[in-house]
C-alpha cells in the first residue's frame, strides 16, 4: 500500500507539468495572428440573392405568364399563328429556366423534389401523358410522376412528334387542350409560389443563415450550384451521347428539348448561369461577389481559382464546337465526348477541391465518385 502511494507522486508531478504545458500553449495560440482572411458570406449571399436568384426567378415569372397567356390563345383559338406564338413564348421560358434550375433550394424544393426535377424533368414520357389526356378523371395534383408534367411536357404538346404544324392544329382535340391547360397552371402557381416566398421572407432567411454547415444557406447554395453542373454534365450530354457507364448505344431522344430541337442552345445559357454562380455576375454582366472570390480568401485557393479559369476557357470553347442544328442528330459526334471530358475534368475543381478548401460538406450524391 506505501508502495502504490509512493508511486504515484511522481506521475501526479507529470500529470501537472502536462498540464501547464498544455495551458500554456493554448493561450498561446488564443492570442496568436489568425492568418485565415476572414470572408464576408452574408455579402455573399446578398448579392447572389439581390442580383442573380430574384431578378432571374422573376425573369422565369415573367416568361411562365407570357407562356400562359400564349398557351390560352391557341386553346380557344387553335390556328398555326397562335401555335407558333405559344411556342416562341415557350423557348423564352426554358430558356429562363436555364437560368434559375440552379435553385432548387428553399422555395425551391417542391413536393415531389427540387423545381427543375419537376418541372424541368426531361425525356418525358409519351406513352404517359397520352395515357392521362385520355382519363377524364386523371388528376395532376395526386400523380407523383415528374415526367407527364412541367415545361417539356408542355414542348411535346406544342412541338409533337413527327406531325406537321397543320396536322398537329387538326388533332388538337378538347382533351388536349386540357391536359396543356392543366400543366400550364400548375407550372404558373409553383414558380409564383416560389418568386412569392423569396420577395417576403426567405431572403432574409437565406442571407442570416450565413454559416457553412449542412443546411446553411451557403451550403445549400453551393451544393445545388454542383449538382446543376453535374445534371448538365450527365443528363444533357453523356447519357444521350451513350457515354454513361453500361450503355451500349447512342440516343438521341434522351437531349433535353428534344420536340424543339434547342437542346445545344440550352446547354449555352446554363452553362453561362454556372459560371454567373462562380464567377459573381448577373445574367446581365453586372460583377458582384462569387464563390470565386471566396476561394481567394483562402489557403490554397488562388491556384484553385486559376486552375478553374482554364478549364472554363476550354469549356466555352467546347460548347463553341459543338455541331450546330439538332443536338440530337450529332449527340454521338466527338465533339460532345470532348464538352463531356472537359466538363468531367472541372468536376473535380468545382466539386471535391473547393469543397474542401471552403469547408463545405457535398450533400448530395451524384454517383461520379469525385
């Protein structure tokens, strides 16, 4: 028993000394200079919500009313005037949405999913929607499939599929007009519903909550900013292009905006809403701060910055490349392998390096292994 107490005075004097010397270089570093630049995230998110998510949500706004508003013209008087009026004021409208699918935060996330997964969900299925015209008691609001509503259900209805502008008019029955009735208002009352909540409370909500935790504002924004470039990546080009893993052929029916025929046009305006995220820049040209800036904030981050600048560069000039006419004619061409590559190589820049250089965790799961 003295034994055991002797033995332990000398480990109680370690004990002590550990703990000064532990103490001691706490306060330490408590009192050293933080080399971290301390970045201002609120301004972040300021400016992203004042000059690109509201102005370019109220741009779709605006465009889904023209669309309505078209839509309603060639329902009570069907002519290949008022059909040719409804499908300008349709190509508007996606091409806002290009603008904005980015957004599926928030006011964003719909019922059924983000608002570009439902309204935005392409290829959509033929078999279905006719299926549902036919059913006089089909009910939109009770269905859960994505790809029998929304902005490209709306394109099958005015483009068709393989008939002439005559023929189409002709088979333009009540039972289709309808259904298009019935998509288009439920198109209108989500992105009203969406502009609505951002223009009362949720702007002030997104700008407070200006941590970089896992539903944090900045998270969130981040997060959807990716999976948008990703979608393009994946759903616009390797999987039409046969490019996916597991496929064996090309298919062209697959491109989004495939009735239209405006599939490479819409891959130019969402790409330029990516690099308006990133870079700070509103649809318009006007600068303000984006993530670009932040990683500059940053150790490590300015090489990052430049590395992504590059391969940007290389993507535009891709997109530049790229056949013109029908996407979905030239989907197989090695001018979509090369846009898919160079979009594959930035994932890494875009994905796993700046989220580990701004400390934001990816909350969704793409299946790329990046």
């Amino acid at each position: 028993m003295k034994l055991s107490n002797y033995a332990t005075k000398p480990a109680s004097g370690l004990l002590f000394a550990l703990l000064f010397v532990f103490v001691f270089f706490a306060c330490e570093d408590d009192n050293a200079t933080d080399d971290t630049v301390d970045f201002d995230r609120t301004a972040l998110l300021t400016a992203a919500a004042d000059n690109l998510i509201i102005p370019n949500l109220e741009a779709l706004q605006s465009s889904v009313a023209d669309l309505s508003t078209a839509v309603e013209a060639f329902v009570q008087n069907s002519t290949e005037q008022n059909l040719a009026a409804a499908r300008t004021a349709w190509v508007q409208t996606v091409t806002d949405h290009q603008h904005c699918s980015a957004f599926g935060f928030g006011p964003g996330e719909l019922l059924l999913g983000t608002y570009a997964e439902v309204l935005g969900a392409f290829p959509i299925n033929e078999a279905g929607v006719e299926e549902n015209i036919l059913d006089a008691d089909f009910n939109l609001a009770s269905s859960f499939a994505t790809n029998i509503r929304g902005f490209y259900t709306v394109e099958y209805l005015i483009y068709g599929n393989g008939p002439s502008d005559a023929e189409l008019v002709a088979g333009f029955d009540q039972n289709r007009k309808d259904y298009l009735v019935l998509i288009m208002d439920e198109i209108q009352t989500e992105i009203d519903g969406i502009v609505s909540e951002w223009n009362s409370t949720y702007r002030a909500d997104f700008i407070e909550n200006d941590g970089t935790a896992r539903g944090s504002s900045v998270s969130q924004y981040y997060n959807e900013f990716v999976k948008d470039y990703e979608n393009l990546k994946n759903f616009k080009l390797e999987l039409p292009a046969g490019l996916t893993a597991g496929q064996e052929e090309v298919d062209g029916t697959l491109v989004e905006a495939f009735y239209s025929g405006i599939s490479r046009d819409l891959i130019v305006e969402q790409f330029e809403n990516s690099k308006n995220i990133y870079f700070g820049r509103s649809r318009a040209g006007q600068e303000f701060i984006g993530f670009n800036e932040y990683l500059e904030s940053v150790v490590g981050g300015p090489e990052l910055v430049r590395d992504t600048e590059t391969a940007v560069e290389g993507i535009d000039a891709a997109i530049a490349n790229l056949p013109q006419g029908r996407l979905s004619d030239n989907v197989g061409s090695n001018e979509v392998e090369v846009l898919r590559d160079l979009l594959q190589d930035n994932t890494a820049n875009f994905k796993s390096s700046m989220s580990s250089l701004l400390g934001i965790s990816i909350t969704f799961n793409s299946g790329d292994g990046d």
